[in-house]
C-alpha cells in the first residue's frame, strides 16, 4: 500500500538523461518532476517543496550552483545533489561548500544515483528525530510523570506499566487538568520511548480541519493542496498517536478513525488507496463517554473499540494527600526557572494548599505555585504569596482523614528536611519554633527518619 513518497526535482538540459532519471525513480514510488533549464527549476522550487533536487552543474543560463545557492535561500531544508560531466575535486569542493548535500558523474548510474537519495532522505529523517528528541529530553519535570505516592497514583502506575508493552488501544478519563497528557506520554515512554508520540488536541482544531490532520491528503484534493502530505498517523510511524478531548470528534471522523483502529489504515483526503498504518491510539477525555453515546454524538461501536483498557485519573481534591509532595517538585521546577532560591512553604500556606478544592486539579496548583515564586519576597512561601481567591472547602467530614493525612506527610518531610540541614536536634527545635520535647514527641508520633548523629 502506498505511503508518504518524497518529491523529486530533476533539472538537466538533456532530454534523455531527464526523462531516465524520471522514469527510474518514479518505478522506485518517487514523486517526480523535471525541468530543462535552471530558472525553471528555482521558479519550481520556489511554488513547491522538494525532498531531493537533483541538478546538471553545466546548464544553459545559469548554472547549477546557482541554482543550488538560489534554492538553499527558497527552501533550505531541500537536499541538493548536484551532476557533474566535470568530475574534478576542485567542482565537487566548491559544491559541498555552497551547500550541496552530495554530487553524481556523467555517465549516470541508476543504482548510485537511488543509494544517494535513499542516504539523503535517511539523514534527513534522522536530523527530525533528533530535533523532536531534543525537545523531550528538556521536558520540565512535572510534564513527565504523575506525581504522587497515593494509593490511587499507585495503583494507576500499576495498571499503566501491565497495559504499557501491549499495542491495546486505551481509553485516559479525568478531569481536566489531571495530567492525561502526561500519563499517555509515560506508557507511551515505557515501551516505545525511541519512537514518535504525536499529540492532537480534537477540540482545538476546526472539525473542516482535523481530518486532514489526522489521516493527510493527497496533491489536487482541495485548493491550496499542491503536494502529498501525511497526517499524523503516518507520521507517528510505530509510535503513539494522542487524541485528547475525543469526545469532540465529529461523527464522520468518527468512522475513519474506527478504520484505523479495525483495519490499521488510514485512508488519506483525495486518495484512493489506504495507508497502513501502525501507531498506537491512546483516547483521552474529561466526559463520560458511555453518556456521549446514548445521546447520540459518540458512536457505539468506536466507544467498545477505545474501551479496552480504561485509567480514570483521580481529581487533586481526592488524593490530597499527594499535594505535599507536588508542591515541593513544582517549586522547585518554578524556582530553577525564575533563578530563584524558594525553600519550602510556611506550615500555613500548606494547610491552605491542601485544603483547597482545585476544581482546575494539577495546573490550577501549578499556576498558583509559579505566582507565588514570582511575586514572593522571602525563602518561603506565605499564604499572601497565593492567589487571593484562594480558599479552603467548606467543612466536610469526608475530607477530614484526607486533609489530616495530607498534612501529617508535610510535617513529617518538613521535619526531615530540617534535621538534615542543621547539627543537632536542639538547633531544629530552635528552627521550628517548638520546645525540645516538643520536637522528640513529633518524631515519635510521625516517625520521622533522623539522620545519623543527631
């Protein structure tokens, strides 16, 4: 079945060696295209992106390093390969120095000339990976995993690193802001983290749009669409397709994405023919899907395809006793960012912190957590440093023993940290403000690790 084909330009002013090159490379699945002189091969190279541009050096007009320093300028992500009768080291320097990517000699020989494209095309591919790795390897902290030690965050790694090394499709439910992203990017890392992880808002893309973006379109299609281009499944090769905020995919897309999940191909705009395609679908929404289908606007048979394993992410306001923790690693990212040196928070401000409903869960603490490092004055966060529509949940005895668990974790890292930092148990009594018993009673009750010696 066919799949992305690189475009080829050929500019040579003999008949013969065009229409041989053109015809060998388009049997090989090439887009191909040929011009005769070199202002037409700029002029085509300035209406359309080519791969590969391959170019006589002794053309009528101007020459071929010509044409290579006019197309670098258009469209510098093309590879030129420049022919040369004039096979001296002197012509092959001055190419490489004005940027040709590599050069032929007259006579041709169609096995080098395909090993050279293919090589070309395999440095490219390679030079986008590093660039899309790049990008992963300077993630901040909190975008790479859950954080969290709750039973709920615990039981969720436990169930995301069985479903990890399958291909299952898989259903993420939560409210917003809970990290869906980010526990799609951890299974997808655990088992396939060499490979490409594409990400797809459903619901910030036009719906005239998105199907286009998902499964690509073919040159001619509609107006505008002067060459192939994939969508984002075939670019996701053996890697992992995201689609958060599912529930938004219009109907009609609904069907073609149920082809890809039955059939493993896509069947591009304006094509044919499908694709095979082979990345996994990770689904992630904050709505309940089973409601979506019963009035009408999720297709049944695509719900039971995505449902096959479901993680359902806790709200902050049920694991709260996780909040102590994540305060501490999202400052400390907003702290390294802002160059500035954030100890801790005040007890108070943790008490605040934890007893906050978070209706916005995760990003909401994180926003809250960057303003406080950026407008706080001291080493440690206040209650005044927060926002100011900050306030606790109502009373409620069904978050007593969380609140109360949550706050006991904080005083007993809080503890720790203090013991670490000074010489003796008396300098940390002095340094929380509470008497010698005081400090051995909390150690005690809480079960505070002390360190060696003191």
């Amino acid at each position: 079945m066919p799949s992305y084909r690189a475009a080829i330009l050929i500019c040579d002013d003999e008949p013969l060696i065009r229409d041989t090159l053109a015809e060998y490379l388009s049997s090989e699945n090439f887009q191909v295209e040929t011009v005769g002189s070199g202002e037409d091969a700029v002029r085509r190279a300035s209406e359309h992106y080519f791969d590969i541009v391959l170019c006589d050096v002794n053309l009528p007009g101007i020459d071929g390093i010509e044409v290579l320093q006019r197309i670098m300028s258009v469209n510098p992500e093309s590879f030129v390969l420049l022919i040369t009768a004039y096979g001296t080291v002197e012509s092959a320097v001055e190419a490489f120095h004005r940027g040709a990517q590599d050069y032929l000699m007259k006579p041709i020989l169609l096995d080098e000339v395909l090993n050279k494209i293919n090589r070309l095309l395999k440095v490219r591919d390679l030079s986008r990976e590093n660039q899309w790795l790049r990008r992963e390897l300077h993630r901040e902290i909190s975008s790479e995993i859950i954080i969290g030690s709750s039973p709920a965050i615990t039981q969720l790694y436990v169930i995301a690193r069985k479903v990890a090394p399958t291909r299952s499709t898989l259903l993420i439910q939560g409210e917003s802001g809970t990290g869906k992203e980010v526990l799609a990017r951890y299974i997808h890392s655990e088992a396939r983290g060499g490979e490409r992880f594409v990400a797809v808002n459903c619901a910030a893309i036009p719906h005239d749009l998105l199907e286009n973006q998902l499964f690509g379109h073919r040159k001619g299609s509609f107006t505008g669409a002067d060459r192939d281009q994939a969508g984002v499944f075939v670019h996701a090769a053996d890697g992992t397709v995201f689609l958060d905020e599912i529930a938004e995919l219009p109907l009609a897309t609904q069907a073609k994405l149920l082809r890809a999940i039955e059939q493993k191909e896509v069947l591009a705009v304006g094509a044919n023919e499908p694709v095979r395609v082979e990345a996994r679908i990770i689904a992630a929404t904050n709505k309940n899907l089973s409601v979506e289908v019963e009035n009408g606007r999720f297709r049944e048979d695509l719900y039971y395809r995505l449902n096959v394993v479901t993680l359902k992410l806790p709200s902050l306001r049920d694991r709260r006793e996780d909040i102590p923790l994540l305060v501490e690693q999202l400052l400390a990212k907003h702290a390294k960012s802002l160059g500035k040196h954030i100890a801790g928070v005040s007890h108070e401000a943790m008490q605040l912190l934890i007893a906050c409903p978070w209706k916005g869960n995760v990003r909401e603490l994180d926003n809250a957590l960057q303003r406080a490092v950026i407008l706080g004055d001291g080493p440690l966060v206040t209650p005044a440093d927060l926002p100011p529509d900050l306030a606790p949940v109502p009373d409620d005895p069904n978050l007593v023993d969380n609140l109360n668990l949550a706050i006991e974790r904080f005083e007993r890292r809080h503890l720790e940290r203090i013991l670490r930092q000074t010489a003796d148990k008396r300098e940390a009594s002095r340094r929380l403000g509470i008497g010698l018993s005081s400090l051995y009673r909390k150690i005690d009750e809480l079960n505070v690790t002390v360190p060696d010696g003191k």
